[in-house]
C-alpha cells in the first residue's frame, strides 16, 4: 500500500523539524553580521573537516543513487558500483594535486579559474555550459527522481512531490553554505541509517526466499542467486556492456569521469574551497570512506530486488501498465515493503538525499551565475548585499524550471545512465582544459577555447557514429559512452598541445596561476588513511573481479 502509517510521519516529522530547526539556528548565528559572498557562497572558515566530508556526500547522494543506482543494480548488478569505488581512490587524488591549487590561489568558482588561467571567454562558454547541464540535467534528474519514489512511497501526486522537494531545499539553499554544509551533516547520518534498513529488509526477504535466517547468509545467498550480478567487469556482448565497457573502467573513461566530477566541478569542489588546506583534504578524506559504503546501502538493495524478481515475488511490482520492467522501480518496491516506522525513517532518508543534492547543486548554480556572470557582465559594482539577493533569485528560478521539466523524464528506464551519459558530453574537453591548465604553463588561451569549442561537436560525433558511418554504406558498431569520454578526452589533448605550440609566444597565458611542488606535500595520517583505502579497494576489486 503507498502510504504511512501515524508512526511513519510522526519520524518523518521528527526529522524535518530537526534539519530546519538546526539549519535556522546556524543560520540566526551569522545573522548578526551583514552576510557577504564568501559566507553565503562559501561558508568561508565556518566548515570543520567533518562537515565538509559530510558536505561532500549529502551533496552527491540523491535520488538518483537511492532510485538510479538501485535500478542499475537491478539490471546489471555490482559493476555500476565502480562510479562509488573509483570515486573513493579519485578523492584521494583530488585531495592531494587539485585542492591546493585552487586553495593557493584563492580559487572560488571554476569559470574563475578558468577566467585566471586562460581568459573571460573560455570561463563565460564553460559557465553557460555548466549551467545548462546542472539545471536541465542534474537538479531536473534529481527532482524527478526523488517525486517518483515519494510519489510510490506515500502517494502524494508527482506534481506535489517536486513542489515540497523544492520548497524544503529552497529553504535550505538560502541560509548559504554554512546552512548546507551543517545540515548536510544530519542528512548524511540520516541516509545511511535509513539506507541501512532498505538493505537489512531485502537481505531478510532473500534470506525468506532461499530459507536462511542470518543477514550474513542472506548476503551469501544473494550472491550465490545472483552470481551474474557479482562481477565488476562486464565483457563484451554483455547486455549493459556499452554502459559499464569491461576495462574501460580501469583505464580510462572511468577515471575521467571522476576526475572531472571531484575536482573540476563547482557542484563538489565548492565544500572544499572555503577551508584551509589541512581541513579540506582531512574531509576529503572522509568522504572516501563514506563512499566505501555507498553500495551497500544502494546498489545491494537492487540486486536483492532481482532475485525476487527472479522468483516471482516483485514480478508485478516491477512492471508498469503495459507490462514493460522497470528497473528503477526496485528501491521505491522495496520501501513500501517496511514495516510501520521504519518506512518513516526510509522516508526521511531518501527525503534528506533529495534535498541535500538540491541544495548543494542549486548553492552551486547560484553560485556561477552570480559571481561569473552577473557580476562580470551586468552589475560589476553591485555590492556584497546585492550579489548574496541576486543569487537567492537564481536558486528560485533555477527551481522553477526543474520543476517545470521533471515530468519529460518518465519515459527513461535508468535515469542514472541517463545522466552519466549526457553529462560527459562535455567532461573530456573541461577535464583536459583543467589537466593542462594546472600542470602545464605552456596551455594557451587560444588552446582552450578550441577544445570549448569543438568537445561538444566531437560528442556528440562519436555519440551517434554507426549512424554517421552508416551514411556512407560502412557498418559500425555504436561506441559505449566510457570509450567515447577516453576518446574525446585523447584528442582534445592532442588538439590543446598542436595549438599551445603552434601559437605565437605574445599569447601564452599561466603566470596567474602558481603550482608548485611544496604545494603538495601530505601529513603522515593523510598517508595512512590513504593506504587504508586502497587496501579496501584492492581486496574489493580482487573478490568481485
């Protein structure tokens, strides 16, 4: 039945007063003082490591791991949990070579360092695009997802369900960064307890089906059940090899994709950037722990979910009105399953996924327009009062138009590939852009603005290439999304290198932007945390081969 039982809402309500409560206290306590730009943007000095590390996963973890990812795990299994895996030892690189360049050099925004190391155009065509792709892609996607499991959770019409999302993040996003980074906090410790619940159901369903009664053989059963599931490599000619290409994942589009998430995106870096460096990297690093975790309590419940499906038991559930599966039925099938209170609690973990991704996606929008666009090309002496009103109106529109798209994304079985794969439209050209720009002085302007230029085309060239090939009578097989990233990303390279050497040395650019080697010296517990979770990753990778 899709509704809550008093119990269910009395928890929920529990939670929700929590989270605004705490967010208006820190927020009352900087009232006193006028709030400028760096405090609403950045939370400058106000972030502990621990909060940041939270700030970091809240922000990443939405509805479109709680629904997308589950629903991969459904069809495909464990391979998709390499997005959390590599995120894990790509954290650590981040950590380590990205974040005190941008610390050193006071970096606040991506297009301002773009803007500092190469020029205005090349920030100002990267802004647009990251705004183009953070409010039709990602806060849509997010919205979207999170209204169709509350919508399957409790019953409340879609339409209302991105209402109240937006709503409740709203109110988040406009106390600032300090508001988002300590309520995120709450929200972190919320899913995953409540994600943990989702898991224990469906180990205890398992363990029903297959007549054993500990969570740890339910967890061998699974396995065992769903042998095909438990792979982390996907070989050729497997039926979701153009979403997880075999060893792609390894070397090459994989990295890329990470890279470019952890360190060369507003949407992430931003926690960081307003901590000094010991801090940031202290909750860098524990956010790679956390996302150690991040499969078991999302991609776990889907396979489980296959196996019942397998033996029947979710074979209705998991289908629509024409009879078609869905995958990313798996997580909301699950939840309705719970019993009274703890389906509350499920309730506000996925309710708190959803709104700290809103918040901090949208803090991030915010951010761009108003300090790369607004201030640089329509108001540069609007003062600190004004830039902090502008970007609030940013966040309220910006959820004015995902609201208003959400629904045209009904017709996607798995929304997280939707998402992975048009975002990387765009992430071989930036993330090249960003290599070069940090590590090689000699990268021009002119170098960057080709690749601004030309990575979409080259895209969305490769994206549809059986087709164009098919124009000329040649046969071609479609190239998996991850091959296309490694790909674009390749020539990209070669492009900036052909066009940095070949252009006249009045044009080279990079003096404002110091890197050196100091830079990026680490403490010894850095190390030893580090080590820790390579171990992990290894022995993970070594079992699920």
């Amino acid at each position: 039945m899709n509704h809550l039982a008093t119990a269910d809402y009395i928890v929920f309500l529990v939670y929700f007063i929590v989270v605004v409560g705490y967010g208006y206290w820190v927020y009352q306590r900087k009232r006193s003082a006028q709030m400028n730009t760096t405090d609403f943007f950045l939370a400058e000095g106000s972030l502990t490591w621990w909060a940041i590390g939270a700030s970091l996963i809240a922000s990443n973890i939405s509805a479109e791991h709680f629904i997308g990812m589950a629903g991969s795990g459904f069809a495909m299994g464990l391979a998709i949990s390499s997005y959390e895996w590599f995120a894990a030892a790509v954290l650590i690189i981040v950590a380590v070579f990205f974040i005190p360049i941008y610390l050193r050099n006071h970096i606040y925004t991506m297009p301002q360092f773009l803007a500092q190391r190469y020029s205005d155009t090349v920030s100002t065509i990267l802004a647009i695009f990251w705004l183009v792709v953070y409010v039709l892609v990602n806060l849509t996607s997010i919205l979207y997802l999170g209204a169709i499991a509350i919508e399957s959770l409790v019953g409340i019409s879609f339409t209302a369900c991105t209402i109240g999302l937006a709503v409740f993040a709203i109110f988040i996003t406009l106390g600032g960064m300090k508001v988002i980074g300590y309520t995120d906090v709450i929200q972190v410790i919320v899913l995953i307890f409540g994600g943990l619940v989702i898991t224990y159901l469906a180990l205890e369903l398992v363990g029903k089906e297959t007549g054993t009664t500990s969570i740890w053989g339910s967890l061998v059963s699974l396995r065992t059940q769903a042998d095909s599931h438990f792979h982390m490599f996907l070989p050729k000619g497997h039926p979701y090899y153009d979403a997880l290409p075999g060893m792609a994942l390894v070397t090459g589009g994989m990295w890329l994709n990470n890279l470019y998430y952890w360190g060369c995106n507003q949407y992430i870096v931003q926690r960081a950037l307003g901590a000094d460096l010991k801090t940031a990297r202290s909750g860098i690093l524990f956010a790679a722990l956390l996302k150690l975790m991040i499969p078991l309590i999302v991609v776990i419940p889907g396979i489980a979910a296959f196996v019942l499906f397998q033996t029947g038991s979710f074979r209705e559930a998991m289908t629509d009105a024409s009879g078609v599966l869905k995958p990313d039925h798996a997580y909301p099938v699950l939840m309705n399953l719970l019993p009274i209170g703890m389906k509350g609690l499920a309730f506000a973990a996925l309710t708190a996924a959803i709104v700290a991704s809103l918040a901090g996606k949208c803090n991030s929008i915010s951010t761009i327009f108003t300090l790369d666009l607004y201030k640089k090309y329509v108001d540069k002496n609007a003062s600190e009062q004004k830039l902090v009103n502008v970007g609030r109106w940013a966040v309220i529109v910006s959820f004015i138009i995902a609201i208003a798209l959400a629904p045209m994304l009904r017709s996607l079985d798995q929304v997280y590939q939707y998402i992975q794969e048009y975002t990387n439209f765009i992430t071989p050209g930036i993330f090249a852009i960003f290599l070069l720009g940090f590590f090689w002085k000699r990268a021009t302007n002119r170098a960057a603005l080709t690749v601004a230029i030309l990575t979409l085309p080259f895209s969305t060239l490769l994206k549809f290439w059986s087709e164009f090939m098919n124009l000329f009578g040649v046969q071609a097989e479609s190239i998996p999304f991850l091959h296309r990233t490694t790909w674009v990303f390749c020539i990209d390279i070669v492009l900036m290198v052909l066009v940095s050497l070949t252009d006249p040395a009045s044009h080279r650019t990079g003096d404002e932007i110091i890197v050196d080697r100091s830079m990026f010296r680490v403490t010894p517990s850095f190390v030893i945390g580090s080590v820790g979770i390579f171990g992990i990753l290894a022995v993970l990778y070594t079992v699920f081969w």
